[in-house]
C-alpha cells in the first residue's frame, strides 16, 4: 500500500506564521489535489509545549538561528511556534483535513526537539508512525510539506531507514533555506539516501 505523508501544514510555517517558510502556503492546494489519489492520508503536526527547549525565547541572551547543546544533542534555536492548541499549531484552514485518516503529533517532550514525524531527534522515542504504517501494509510514502530542509529531510531519510520506498513531491516542498544552499544540499542529502525525486504532476497525471 502506499501512503501520503503530509508534513506540519500548519499556520506557523505559513508566510503569516511565526516561523515563517517562503511560499509555504503554495504547496497546500498541490496536498489537497493530491488526497484522492491515496487511499491512506497521514499527517505529522508539531505540538510543542510553551517550554520548549528549541524556543530561542527561553534561553536567556539567545536569539533565533543561534546553535546550542541541549541535553546532548546540537539544537538550532527558533522563534516560539506551533504551541500546543494555539492558532500556529492548527492545520492551515484551506487544507481538506477531512481526508487525512490519521495525525501524529511530534515536539511535545520540552527536552527535545523532533524535526522527523517518526523519531525525536536523538532517536530516543518514536511518534509511532512507522509502526502504523507497517500495521496498515504501507510499503511505500511518498512525503511532502515544510520545511524541506529541516522536518521533511529528517522524515525523508527515517522513513528509508525503516524500510519504506520514499518518494519526495518536490514541487510540494518548501524550505526555510536559514543557510543559503541548505534547501539544494536537503535534496542532494535525501536523494544520496535512496529517495526517489517527483513531481506532483507525475502523480496526478498517472492512472
């Protein structure tokens, strides 16, 4: 079975978001084209507490983008977003969420951050994805959303990892690009780990 993969079409990453990505609401009609032709939707959401350690806000004399060890593991620093039942946190309101047969929340250990929609980023616990998608027969994903080069890069690669045929929409990506080429080097980075590149058209165009 195959399965789309959507991930974190939520406010915040919209350009009127707290965090926002370049363009990040381009990709919602290309996702809501794309539902019917899967049989299985899931999306991933970030849920993160107000406490979050990957919150610049609540680090003293930090700012956004600025790099720190937190509890052993290298965390980028962000603007404080997607916070549990908030505006940010929800799904963009022109995204058909009715298709989308299950949501997996990610973030939600203030300790923590998780870019994946399967692992935290220490690989410490699972969201409980990739065991769903093995107890629904899911053998292939085919992955899009934002950011290309954070959240969906690290969802790409965990999914090989597990054993899935990856595919990414890249038409059906944006990235936060905080480093100029980070977007170009994401796609290089998945591509070298075994994901197969398409476009949206390639799907909607097929039988």
């Amino acid at each position: 079975m195959q399965a789309l993969l959507l991930i974190d079409l939520q406010n915040d990453f919209m350009p009127w978001g707290a965090l926002p990505v370049a363009e990040g609401d381009q990709v919602i009609p290309i996702a809501n084209a794309l539902m019917p032709k899967f049989d299985l939707i899931v999306a991933t959401q970030d849920w993160h507490p107000a406490d979050h350690g990957s919150f610049a806000a609540n680090h003293l004399w930090r700012k956004p983008g600025q790099v720190i060890d937190l509890h052993g593991l290298q965390q980028v620093l962000w603007p404080i977003h997607c916070v549990q039942s908030s505006f940010g946190a929800e799904f963009v309101k022109q995204l058909q969420t009715d298709q989308i047969t299950k949501v997996f929340p990610k973030g939600t250990d203030p300790e923590i951050d998780s870019y994946s929609g399967f692992f935290d980023n220490g690989h410490r616990k699972a969201t409980g994805l990739g065991d769903y998608l093995k107890d629904q027969g899911v053998d292939s994903v085919y992955i899009m959303g934002v950011a290309t080069d954070y959240c969906v890069k690290f969802s790409v690669i965990d999914a090989l990892q597990l054993g899935l045929k990856t595919f990414l929409i890249e038409d059906g990506c944006r990235g936060v690009n905080l480093s100029e080429g980070d977007v170009a080097q994401a796609l290089t980075d998945m591509a070298a780990a075994g994901a197969q590149l398409v476009q949206s058209s390639d799907l909607l165009n097929s039988n």
